[in-house]
C-alpha cells in the first residue's frame, strides 16, 4: 500500500511515516516509479510505534524494543523491554520530583507577595 493509505489508515501523517521509514522502524520497498510501497502489516507496526512513542520514548529505544512484540500485539516482559520501561518509569519519577520542587518555590514566592493568595493542590493560577 501506498504511504497515502498506510496515511489514512492509521491516523498518522505521510511525512511521519516516512520518517519511521528513514530511520528503519518501517520498512517499504520502492516501486518502479519511485513510490514507497508498504506491506499489510505495517498498520499494526505504526500502532506499536505511536504506542511506544506515546509512552514518551524515543526512535532509538522504539527500535530496540519493536521486537519485544508478541504476534498478538501486546509487548512482551522482554528484558530489553522491561529494562528500559524501569527506566521511563524512573525518568517520569525524577521528572514529577523537579515539577513538585518547582510548584512549591512558586508557591513561597507568590505567597511572600500576597498573603491573601489561596493556592489549592490542583489550581491552575499556580
């Protein structure tokens, strides 16, 4: 199929879907007339792509872990895949500390100006 259908098919934009291309996570032949031709199944190889990009990964931990997939499309607990899944979760807890560290510096600063300012866990004005 043509990038345009493999496009419309899967809700990801031709020029994404050549860049997995250039970067080997989607493999296409090209045709005589230059075209790039992609097989069935690279649908369901796109949906485990922007799942794993989705989950904050980049292209070179999609590649390493593309073939941790099982034939039914779920990731399988191989050790590449479970290695580097630890670490995004580490990576998300160092990030969600820093947010926290920041949100309660902000927090002092707006309160040394005003003393009437109410700041609930959730609000936005923070």
């Amino acid at each position: 199929m043509r990038v345009s259908e493999l496009a419309q098919r899967t809700g990801a934009s031709p020029r994404v879907l050549r860049h997995y291309d250039a970067n080997g996570l989607l493999p296409s032949q090209r045709l005589a007339n230059g075209y790039r031709d992609f097989p069935e199944h690279a649908i369901e190889r796109v949906r485990r792509i922007r799942l794993l990009l989705g989950i904050g990964l980049n292209l070179k931990d999609v590649a390493l872990l593309l073939p941790c997939f099982a034939e039914n499309g779920n990731l399988t607990p191989c050790d590449r895949a479970q290695e580097r899944l630890l670490g995004q979760i580490a990576d998300i807890d160092t990030r969600m500390s820093a947010l926290r560290a920041t949100r309660r510096m902000l927090v002092k600063e707006l309160r040394q100006w005003d003393r009437d300012v109410r700041i609930s866990p959730h609000t936005s004005r923070a």
